[in-house]
C-alpha cells in the first residue's frame, strides 16, 4: 500500500533530477501519481491499487490559457461526496449543503460584535495581488473586531501602508507552533453558527481555518498534502487550479509557483506556463469547493467575504510530518527522498558535465523502471 506514495515522490524525484538533462528550463513529459482513493475511510479507501489511475500530461497541451469547468454538484449530501466527487480526485464545486446560521448571520457587524477585541495576526498588502515567495505584505495585528471593519472598507481613516491596504486572515492555533487552526477553539462564539459538513471521519480531522479577505485579494498558487473544504459563507470567490500533473508547468519554488498573474502571464519568463491545463469556478456564498491534496489553486476574493477551510488526513496518520500544523509540509517519506536527491544532485555536481548528463540520465531510466505504475491514462 506505501508503494503507492512512493510512486508519488519518486515522481517529485524525478521532476528534480530531470531538470539536470532536459532541453527546457523544466521536465517535459513525465508521469505523476493521481492518487485515486475510493473514499477518505481506511488507509486508502476500498479501491485496489491495480484500478488506481497514473496520468501523463497529454502532447496537445499548449495552448495558452486553456480552461475547464470545475464539475458541480446540487444537493450534494455525504453520500454523493463519498459515492460520485471523492473517487473521481479533481475538485468539485458542491450546492445546497446546509452550511448553518452562518450564511446569513456573518455581516461585519455581527462578527465583529462576536468576534469580540480578541488580537489576531494578519497579512497587510498594499497591492491587491499578494506573493508569498517574495513577500510583497506584512505582518500586523489588530483586534478581531477592528481588523474586520478595515478588511470590508474600500479605503481606511487609519491604515499601515497605504489608505487602500489590502487585509487576509488566516487564523492560527493557540501556539501556531505547536497546534492547527480550529475554529472551536479559536472562535468558539462564532463556530455555534456553523454546520461543517460530516464528509469525513472525525478522527481524521485536521484543521479547521477561519479566512477573512478584503475584496480584489488574490493568494498565490499552491498546493496543500491534505483534502479540503473549501467553505464560502459569504461573499463571491473566484478559485482557478491546477492538477499534480501540471508541476512542470508551473515554475515552483517549494509548494508555491512562481507565475502570479494568471490570466496575463509573462510567457517569455514562464513559457511552460502555456501548457498548464487550467480548472475555474466561482465560488457564491453557501458553496463548498472539494479542493483534493496536492491540486494547485489560487483564489481572488470578488467582494469581501469570509470563508472556513477544513483540512482532513486522508492518508494513514503516520504519513505527516508530526509538527506541521499548517497542512502544508510535504510527507515523511516525501521530505526524506527529497534529502537523498538533495545528496545526489550534489554528488553529480563533482563530474564534469559530459558525465554528469550521462548518470542523470541513468538515474531517471533507474526511476522509471522501479518505481513508474504500468496503470496509466
């Protein structure tokens, strides 16, 4: 059953090690796992490993832009989750899940009321466009109730650095350092309000994140190693992703890509970008977004709004990195292989170049006959 994650980092293996011998700046035409499970119970659901789907970017893939529809679900109940979006591992806008209270009592002014003076730290952006590899905002806290009412206006009487700053909050744990986000605990007045949706077992369970953005805020692209709810109570959000399958495309540095304006992407800089198979979907609010582990997405908040994220371990438990508690660290097994590339890479370096394009080259032929699925699309 673990050979199944490691077809998934041998692939990220790859993806590294291609870099060294290919004619562009990134892979071109490598395999990565899908991940196909049969529901989020059990270690990997009730599918067998032999059913399970190994995808190949396509040789057609290269028009600019090209876009998708995300599928979308009415009257989704768990059943539907479990039995039509889950198995499928691509994401899914699902409607008409009773979300609570919460859609129509989150106005600025209720939360703010009981949301209550509490300190919360914030990202403060004085462009609407927010980079996290080359962190264009900054770190502020404020009282709950303040930040909100500054994350709703247009323009601030008083700001940090500039009066059309531009506020997100992503809520932490008590000790960021040590606990996930829970709303429970860190909103417990304001989690009376909402219903999140069973989908899961509780004892996977990871993390449930409160998200506040002011309107025209966009967060960079990036992949997370857990399933996800996305949950819009209010507000309209529009979410653009990408498949595992596109990393080559898209310029990554760690879990984040490089490629920040998606719609006018500078294709001399990120020509692959091209290539990169692009899902949409306006979130309104009471929709669910099924975002699945290792999808890349971006999200630009249309009109301030506030949502909730819960995160789930659908992997065994002893596959995650036991002192992540954003969702975000690659596995165990993951950030080990990574560590012997590491040391590889570094051994190549010690050849001359002839050579070194020589072993590379073996290396990649080594990981395709190990480790490759023979399952593929």
């Amino acid at each position: 059953q673990r050979c199944c994650l490691t077809c998934c980092v041998c692939s990220i293996f790859l993806i590294c090690i291609f870099s060294l011998c290919a004619d562009g700046p990134r892979v071109r035409g490598f395999v990565v796992w899908d991940g196909r499970t049969d529901g989020p119970g059990g270690r990997y659901g009730n599918q067998s490993l032999a059913s399970r789907r190994f995808l190949r970017p396509g040789p057609n893939m290269d028009a600019a832009g090209c876009k998708a529809a995300v599928a979308v679900h009415n009257h989704a109940d768990k059943d539907t989750f479990l039995r039509e979006v889950y198995p499928l591992r691509k994401p899914a806008v699902l409607k008409g899940i009773y979300l609570g209270a919460c859609t129509s009592k989150w106005t600025v002014d209720y939360l703010s009321s009981a949301g209550g003076s509490q300190e919360v730290k914030v990202h403060v952006a004085s462009v609407p466009q927010m980079d996290f590899i080359n962190k264009n905002f900054n770190y502020r806290t404020l009282p709950f109730d303040v930040f909100v009412k500054r994350a709703a206006e247009a323009t601030h009487a008083e700001y940090f650095i500039s009066e059309d700053e531009k506020y997100y909050l992503r809520s932490l744990g008590v000790d960021p350092r040590k606990d996930a986000a829970d709303i429970t605990k860190q909103f417990p007045s304001l989690a009376d309000d909402i219903n999140i949706p069973a989908f899961f077992d509780k004892e996977q369970f990871f993390s449930s994140v409160f998200r506040i953005s002011s309107a025209g805020l966009q967060l960079w692209t990036h992949y997370d190693v857990m399933d996800n709810l996305l949950i819009q109570v209010t507000g309209r959000k529009q979410v653009v992703l990408f498949s595992p399958r596109d990393a080559p495309y898209l310029y990554l540095t760690g879990d984040k890509s490089e490629v920040l304006d998606l719609d006018t992407p500078d294709l001399e800089k990120y020509p692959l970008f091209a290539k990169a198979q692009r899902y949409e979907c306006q979130l309104e609010p009471g929709d669910v977004l099924f975002i699945p582990a290792l999808w890349f997405h971006n999200t630009v908040a249309k009109v301030f709004g506030v949502g909730v994220n819960v995160f789930w371990k659908h992997l065994p438990a002893d596959f995650y990195n036991t002192t992540d508690t954003y969702g975000n660290k690659d596995p165990i097994a993951a950030s080990r292989a990574m560590q012997i590339l590491d040391r590889a890479l570094k051994a190549l370096d010690e050849l001359p170049d002839e050579y070194r394009d020589f072993y590379a080259r073996r290396m990649v032929l080594r990981i395709q006959s190990k480790s490759y699925s023979k399952h593929y699309k």
